[in-house]
C-alpha cells in the first residue's frame, strides 16, 4: 500500500462546491424547505435567515416532529413541493434523527441539513444528510447549507462529481475531491482515501461509503476496498489471482467479485 504523506483524521461531511443548472439551462429553482426546532427564538432566527437568502422561496415551521410530520404529510397530499429539511438534533419525543429516518421512507424524501448544538457529523453522513450546522448559526454559514442543499436538489448528473470531502490539517481544511479519490480502503471503525498525492483517515465505514457514492463510479473490488472505475488502467491475472493496477498500486480483486468487478468496469467505459 502506499506510504502515507500526511494523514488527516475527520468526521466525513459531503459537500458539493458548485451549483449545477437545472434542465434547459435555467438557473437553480427556488428552494422550498421547512425548519423544525422546539427551541422557538432559535426556530424563529433560523426562518429569518433562510427568508433573507434569494435562493430560498418558502419556509415553512414547526417546533416538534409530530407537527412537522403532519405538515409534511399534507403537502405531500396537496402535490407541494418540499426540497429540504432544517432539522434540529435534540428534541422532546421523536428527536431529528428519528424524524429524519421516517422521512427517508418517504417516496420523494426532502434533502436533509442537521441543525444541533452538538457535532452530528457521522449521523448526518449515515443518514445522507447534505450538511449540518452548528448553534448558533452563523448567516455565512446557513448560506454554504443552502447552496449545497440548492446543488443536491439538481437533476441527476448535475455536477456529479463537484462534490468534496473536508479534511483539517495542522489547523487548515483541506478540500479533497471525490474524482481525486483512487481507491478507498477499510481501517477498523475508519476508511483510507488514497489520492495521487496523500492518504486521508476519515472516520466512517466502507459500506456508508460505498452506499453514498453507488453511481459515482466506484467498485468493491474487495471487502476492504472500493475502486474509483476512471483510475483503473488495468485488470489482469497475477500468480493465479486478478488484480487491478490503480495509479502506482496493485489492487488484488475478491475473487467472489470478480465477475461483477470486470463486468462494473466494462460498463462504465462502454461509449
């Protein structure tokens, strides 16, 4: 495996840098997204804050999950359009995890962003939440959630591969790009992202990380590894097993998986 040049250890939090267009090139639709806290001067700041961004159409309220449940429910039923969810963590009863995993049965879920007082970043990532913010919100930080829930909401294929994974490094953030990635490789309760210049230690399993980049291009090669398909530039035997050449890496491939690897491979570059 490659020498580590520097290794980065954090909380996984996709982001995607630019916002795509919409179909027939129009600029992004407005966004109509609902704001849950039962902390009601912190519900109310938040809605004054997503009212004052351009971007943002309506904003609906509601101070527990039962209400915003309910209210979710009747738009569903009156054909509304519901793009995102500002969901505060910690609440009496159902908490914003709970109501986040039953909107995620929903036919058409509204995109995600976490709101606490507390670091969620593993649960916002487990639960393919776009962001989370941090009490109190800062406007130049609600403004980034906006803009990279208004990217998440774009038709598929829309700057697909834009999105980024924030790395801290002695004091400074580091922006890695997915398409950077070569291969990713399991590391206990952490996962290895390999690039062509260093190696970065993100706390989060293979299988989230397989899960949230399924159609991006990427290939479980192994139980411990997944392959980013545009940096293969090989599959061969070697000593009776296949392997992939990845960059400067041999990869070997399971062979309970190698069927579906090479067929995944041709696939992805068939014109």
């Amino acid at each position: 495996m490659v020498t580590p040049q520097r290794i980065g250890i954090v909380t996984y939090r996709p982001v995607t840098p630019c916002a795509g267009r919409r179909a027939h090139g129009t600029v992004d639709a407005m966004l109509r997204v609902l704001a849950v806290d039962d902390e009601v001067p912190a519900l109310s700041e938040l809605a004054f804050l997503l009212r004052q961004d351009a971007r943002v159409e309506h904003v609906s309220t509601a101070t527990d999950s039962g209400a915003a449940l309910r209210d979710m429910v009747q738009m569903i039923a009156d054909g509304e359009r519901l793009d995102g969810v500002f969901l505060d963590v910690r609440m009496p009863g159902l908490d914003g995890l709970d109501l986040a995993r039953l909107i995620g049965g929903f036919p058409t879920p509204p995109k995600l962003v976490f709101v606490s007082a507390h670091d969620c970043a593993v649960q916002a990532f487990e639960l393919e939440a776009v962001d989370y913010l941090l009490k109190p919100v800062r406007p130049e930080r609600l403004a980034e959630a906006v803009r990279r829930l208004s990217a998440a909401v774009a038709p598929p294929g829309a700057d697909e591969d834009l999105e980024t994974i924030p790395v801290e490094l002695a004091g400074r953030t580091k922006f890695v790009a997915r398409q950077d990635v070569c291969y990713a490789e399991a590391h206990g309760d952490y996962v290895r992202l390999h690039t062509a210049e260093a190696v970065y230690l993100v706390r989060m399993s293979l299988a989230a990380l397989e899960r949230r980049w399924a159609g991006s291009g990427f290939v479980r090669a192994h139980r411990s590894t997944l392959v980013n398909a545009r940096h293969v530039s090989e599959l061969r035997f070697d000593a009776g097993r296949v392997v992939l050449q990845v960059g400067g890496e041999t990869l070997p491939v399971s062979r309970r998986l190698t069927r579906q690897v090479r067929e995944q491979l041709v696939r992805q570059f068939r014109p």
